[in-house]
C-alpha cells in the first residue's frame, strides 16, 4: 500500500484504491474507487468531495441502483448498516 502524507488534493482527480493518506487535506476533488484495494484515511480534511467509481466499484453501484428500484427497504438497510458501523 502506498502511503501518501500531509499533501493537498485541489480541482484533481484523486485514485485512491491501494493508497493510505495520513494528514492530507481533499479540496474540490474527486476521489476516484476502483474495488482494487481498500484506501485509508487517518486525519484527513475533506472540502466539496465528489465519488467516482469505475470497475468493480462501479458494477457494484449498478447492481444496488438496480436493487434499489425493486427493494428501496432493502437498499435503505444497506446503507443503515455503513451508517451504523464503528
């Protein structure tokens, strides 16, 4: 995993998959998930940060956009559970 500290992120594109930022400050970004390995944030500042996802990422958003127009409870739930997760 590639470790990135104390740098600022501004009107970019940021890849974070296989990446930990330590200290870094995200300013009008993207950050861009692939599902090629889990990124980690650890005291990081984050101001107007939009998502991408591509690849799996994404195939996944599809599949819970589509689950969502037959089961939104179910969705809902999903959601309710990363909401609740320590």
């Amino acid at each position: 995993m590639e470790t990135i500290e104390n740098q600022t992120f501004e009107n970019e594109e940021v890849m974070v998959d296989n990446r930990a930022f330590l200290g870094c400050t995200f300013r009008r970004v993207t950050l861009v998930f692939a599902s090629v390995g889990l990124p980690y944030f650890e005291n990081c500042n984050f101001d107007t940060v939009a998502l991408a996802f591509e690849g799996n990422a994404r195939n996944t958003m599809h599949f819970l956009s589509g689950l969502f127009e037959q089961d939104p409870a179910g969705v809902g739930a999903v959601f309710a559970g990363i909401r609740a997760t320590d």
